[in-house]
C-alpha cells in the first residue's frame, strides 16, 4: 500500500519520541483540496477507524481510510531536507499531475475541484 523510506522512518521515530507518542499510528489520507484537486495529510493517532486499512512498517502503524486508499496505493512517503528547510513529501505512482508545491495532486480516476494554492 505506502512505503516509508529510511529518511521517513527517521524523521517519524524522532517525532515520536520527542513528543512521547511512541504508541500512536500514522495516518495518511487524502482530502479534496489544493489546485490540483486533492491533497495529502498526515497525523497522529491512536487507533484505527471501521474500515480502515492497517499495514505496520518499521515498527509505526500506519492508517489509511478506504476512500484515501485507491489514490495512494503504491506511494512512498520521503523526507527531504532542503536548502529552504525540510519536510515530508509523497511519490505517488497514481498522480498524473501535481502542484509546484507538491502539496495538491489529479489522479487520472478522480480530478476532485482544483483551488486556489495556499503554498
């Protein structure tokens, strides 16, 4: 479903650690939302919804809803650390266009409605 590269892991396992929330999962879902028409989130929780699907990598729990899951099958969640600062970013295999922000995405299934760019 989503892979975590190391630097991913990395940068949740401290997250974690530092904030005491070794016992939470991630979620990663997507909403409609940004120019190109969805958007990615994640956050921290502590468990699972109705309908979920579980997977576990590295030890970190990982929550996806099923409406999330056929836009996100196959991506990879990375961290990069950049000149202008850092942060998590998806490669997605079912984007086929994205914002310049790369915070909004269209798959060829569903558009969702583009707006305006707040990045």
């Amino acid at each position: 479903m989503i892979s975590l590269t190391d630097q991913a892991l990395s940068q949740l396992k401290g997250l974690m650690t530092e904030q005491g929330l070794n016992d939470l999962g991630l979620r990663v879902f997507v909403s409609p939302g940004g120019c190109s028409g969805f958007q990615y989130g994640m956050r921290f929780e502590d468990t699972a919804m109705e309908g979920d699907i579980v997977e576990k990598s590295e030890g970190i729990q990982l929550f996806v809803d099923e409406f999330s899951a056929q836009y996100v099958d196959g991506a990879e969640i990375d961290f990069v650390d950049e000149l202008m600062g850092g942060g998590f970013t998806v490669h997605n295999p079912n984007a086929i266009t994205s914002c310049g922000c790369g915070q909004s995405f269209t798959t060829a299934s569903g558009a969702g409605a583009a707006r305006a760019c707040g990045h």
